[in-house]
C-alpha cells in the first residue's frame, strides 16, 4: 500500500489566513461552483465536483508539494488561491478566487500576494503565470496591482483567456 505524507503550510496573510481544505468546506465551495460566478475557474459545476475540487486539491499538493490554500477570514472559507499545474499544462498557474459577498475588500490581494511569496520562497515557482479571462475585470486589475502583465491570448476552459507574466520576485531568506 502507497501511503502519501505531505503537509499543506498555513500562512498568515494580513487579514486573512492561507490554509488546508477539508471536507467541511464543501458547502461554501459548492454554493460558489453553482453560480454564474464560478464561470471564471470552470463553473457552474454540480455538487459532486465541488467535492472532486476539494480531493483533487489534496491530490495536487501530495503529487506536485504544493497546491491552492483555502482564504480563511474569521476562521470561515471565503475563497482559495495558490498554485496549479494540472497535467498537460505548459507551467504552473497562480489563481485566486474570492466567493460571493467577500469581494472588494483587499481579501484576494492580501491572500495571492502571501502566496506568491511563498511559493518562491518554498517551492521555487517563481515568474509564474495566471490565466485570466478578457472579460473578468476584477482580476485582470488583480493582476496588474500585483505586477503581472499581459503576455498573450489563448484558449483555457475552451474559453478565449489571457496570460499574465508575473515579475520574478527576490527570494527572501
């Protein structure tokens, strides 16, 4: 029997906390899937995805050493953001999302900036790319306060989608 042992960190991001998923974030994730919202990261999905989103996310982090935290404010989930790199894919992604009515609120600048940090320092993804759809303002503004830039269009959920380049980062010690 293979048993996999890998520890998903949790960091600390201002406001906000980066964390593991469990299972009990199932009905926030599930609600935020069902919407028009969830457009952006492959939505609308059914409830029995959102549960193959929370074990998919432990699979990522024990096969790749890293993966999405969840973004815990108040101890309650109010979105997820880290890193993906799904098989087929030319490099590893940095993604946010933010779930309904915690929006504006510098919530996801706080959470991706503390996991981009981490991610160079940890994990050495460093320069690393999001994949943002044309017409998703928030994030595209997201992503440019951050420092990304546009590099390209492409397709991405069968969807027309841009990558941003985000600068390299000094690795701190």
């Amino acid at each position: 029997m293979t048993r996999f042992a890998f520890e998903i960190p949790m960091l600390d991001a201002g406001d906000v906390t980066l964390r593991a998923i469990q299972e009990s974030d199932l009905e926030p994730l599930a609600a935020f899937y069902a919407t028009e919202r969830s457009q952006f990261v492959g939505g609308p999905l059914p409830r029995v995805d959102a549960w193959r989103i929370i074990s998919g996310n432990l699979g990522h982090w024990a096969l790749r050493g890293y993966g999405m935290w969840v973004i815990a404010s108040d101890q309650q989930p109010v979105g997820m953001c880290g890193f993906i790199f799904r098989e087929g894919w030319d490099e590893p992604e940095l993604g946010w999302q933010v779930w309904g009515g915690h929006e504006g609120r510098g919530i996801a600048f706080q959470a991706v900036s503390a996991a981009r940090a981490h991610g160079v320092r940890a994990f050495g993804l460093n320069g690393v790319i999001s994949y943002i759809r044309p017409d998703n303002a928030r994030s595209i503004r997201l992503a440019e306060r951050l420092g990304a830039a546009f590099e390209r269009e492409t397709v991405f959920f069968d969807k027309p989608c841009h990558v941003y380049r985000h600068p390299k980062m000094e690795e701190a010690a």
